[in-house]
C-alpha cells in the first residue's frame, strides 16, 4: 500500500523536508483541536452517488485525483513475488507523502529483495516540470524513463534508478475492487479525506529486471493499488496494518489503521477476500485483526512488531480464520533518522517519530463455506506503518 523510503538525498532537500514536518505539525495540531473526529466510509449509496462512483470501478479512478496543491498527495504502488523468490516494489509518488504541505515533489522508489534476502534499494525525485499524469486513466510519466500506463486489466510498469531498473507487465486476475467509492473522509464537512482503490488485487506479471548482475527474465504474481488524500495521515493514524496474499486461488487483502488518540483509537477495518474472479468477502463490520505478542527489535531503537496476526471475518454463508506468522523484515524505513539531522531529529523524534516495517510472511488460511471447507498454505507480504509512537499498539 505505501512506505516511506530513502528519498532524501542532500542536505539541502532534508533540512527543507524537516522545516516543512516542523510547520505542518504545528499548523495541524492547532486545528486539530477545533475538529470532530469522525471516520466516515463511502460505502453506502448515497456517498457513492456524491462521488460518482458505481459499484464497478472505472478506468479515471485510477488516473489523477489530486492537484499538487499544499496539502495533497498522491502515489501509485505495484509489487510483485517472483517466482526465483525474490520480490519488487516499485512507487510513483507526486511528494512525499510525510511533508504533503510543501510543494510538488515527484518520484520513484525501487526495492528488490533477493531470493537470500539481501536488498537493494533506490529512489529518484525530480523537477516538478517532469512529471505528468491522465486523469482519465492511468498514466504517469515522471522524468524520461520512468512511466506507468494500464486499463485495470493490464498495466505496464518502467522505471529506472541509479542500481536498478524494471520493464514489467501485470494482468488483472481477481477483480478490480474498492469498499464503497474508495475513499474514508475525517470530518463531517467531508473536506479531509484519504482514498485507496485496488485495480489489481492480485494477478500474474512478467518481464525484465535490470541489476548490477544483468538483466533477467521474471514471472510471479503482482499486486497494484492507488492512494491519494489531502490530510495529513500521521494526524489521523497511530499505526496500521497492510497486508495481501494470493495461494491456491485465494486473494486476501486487508487494513487496519488505528487512530491517533485524538481520533479515541478507533480502528478502520478494510477487507476483501476473493477466489478466482469471485469476490467472497468484503465487509469492515465482518473483519477483525488482532495481534500476538510483540516482539523487539534492537536494531530499531526499540521498537517492536507482532510475531503473529490474526484474520477473522464472518458473515452469513462464510467464515474465515487467517493467521500471519514467521515475519521476516525485508525492508525497514526510520524516516527520522535517515534525515540525520542530529539535533532537529531529536527535537522531533518525542513528538513525530514514523517507522516504516515490511515483512515476508507465512499464511495459514481456514475457509469454512455452507458447509464444506477448505485450507492454504503459502507466502504473504505485509507492512506496519508507525506513523507517531504507537501508544495504541497492542491495547
């Protein structure tokens, strides 16, 4: 869904990145304190109707939402598991999303992480002149070799950084899915928003990778979404949870974002299971995670993850028990330390402190349908986004 990478290259682009955190932290917190708080989905027909939306996504919901005014931010993600056991993300961002007050910022972030788990990382921004995009559909052009083109079945995925470079094509398998219009609103005027639409769930990719080891023909199964939004999400969010699978058939992919204590810790469940093309759940109010116990890691100044999480959803005609365990870290972000600051990122580390987490998983599934049931066993990517100190983490 999203990370935090290491985009921050020259002094001069950090110390503009960390005066723009600084004002947005104290710009926000003071309107905060004037704001009801709700979390209110679009998932009724009424809102889906004031979005434009039907219950079928179509192919601008995928295009452009946003302008680069203060305030906005936008990116669009693919990932995908190789079948040589390595596994790649790439991200096309209009800013980053940490310092979304400040003006248009685009890039692209890569990450490959070999079948032996080591990993190559790299990213790339750009003049804003360099960036363009549809918002009829999906297509995003950022500098002269990095472009993103598709129609919700089939997209086409180019990018190029200084150690890596990826030619890439994925085909839709489950259907293209959002819950309601695609978008959560956090006030009750509906002017602040994030938005999150899934044209791939889950499909098939092929194509070429490019390394200091050469290039190389790829296939595996993929994965892309798209998020935008003009709120800040770290004055929303606590943490949350981001997660996705296909084995045997079987496409899971799932949200939980905990609210800032403003937001009284409420949890925003987002679900969607699928067989094939067949969509089996979707339904917040039937989804629940819950966590194992938390585990430190020293190499993250303390900061601790789940050695487990668990999936239940229900309804009517199925019930589900997911269960992620054996997390490997692939990627590990602290997007205040990078900035390496020493005595700005100390003064902000007690106040805004995001560390970005993505793990290698097993996934254990039990599907119990009218009767009959069924199990599965395979991999599973997932992420903990930290977006202040995790104060709710495991309450």
């Amino acid at each position: 869904m999203y990370f935090y990478d290491g985009y921050l290259k020259g002094k001069m682009m950090k110390v503009l990145v960390i005066m723009l955190l600084g004002l947005q932290l104290l710009v926000n917190s003071a309107a905060l304190a004037k704001e009801v708080r709700p979390f209110i989905l679009t998932n009724t027909p009424a809102m889906m109707a004031h979005e434009g939306t039907t219950t079928e996504m179509q192919s601008w919901e995928d295009g452009m939402r946003q302008s680069s005014k203060p305030g906005n931010y936008e990116w669009w993600y693919f990932d995908a598991n190789l079948d040589d056991g390595s596994k790649i993300v790439a991200t096309f961002f209009t800013k980053p999303t940490a310092v979304s007050i400040g003006p248009r910022i685009p890039g692209v972030t890569l990450v490959l992480t070999k079948p032996d788990g080591t990993t190559i990382s790299d990213s790339k921004v750009f003049f804003p002149t360099q960036f363009s995009a549809s918002k009829s559909k999906c297509d995003v052009k950022i500098g002269k070799q990095n472009r993103v083109y598709g129609d919700l079945e089939t997209y086409v995925v180019r990018v190029a950084t200084k150690h890596l470079k990826i030619d890439l094509t994925f085909h839709r398998v489950a259907p293209s899915w959002r819950l309601g219009a695609g978008k959560v609103y956090f006030d009750k005027k509906l002017r602040k928003y994030m938005g999150w639409v899934i044209p791939i769930p889950s499909g098939t990719v092929e194509g070429t990778i490019t390394s200091s080891e050469g290039t190389k023909n790829v296939t595996g199964s993929g994965y892309h979404d798209h998020n935008w939004g003009n709120y800040p999400i770290y004055m929303v969010y606590d943490y949350w949870f981001w997660g996705r699978a296909h084995v045997d058939g079987y496409t899971v992919v799932f949200f939980d974002g905990v609210g800032v204590e403003k937001w009284g810790g409420k949890h925003l469940p987002i679900f969607m299971m699928a067989k094939d093309d067949k969509i089996l759940l979707a339904d917040p109010s039937q989804y629940a995670v819950t966590t194992g116990v938390l585990v430190k890691d020293s190499a993250q100044f303390g900061r601790k993850s789940p050695e487990k999480l668990f999936i239940n959803a229900e309804s009517e005609d199925i019930k589900v028990d997911l269960v992620f365990s054996n997390p490997k870290i692939i990627d590990r972000t602290d997007v205040i330390g990078d900035l390496k600051l020493n005595w700005l990122t100390s003064w902000l580390r007690p106040y805004f402190n995001p560390w970005y987490l993505r793990f290698d998983s097993d996934i254990d599934g039990q599907i119990m349908m009218k009767g009959s049931a069924d199990t599965f066993h395979g991999k599973a990517l997932y992420e903990m986004m930290i977006l202040g100190n995790a104060k709710t983490l495991g309450k």
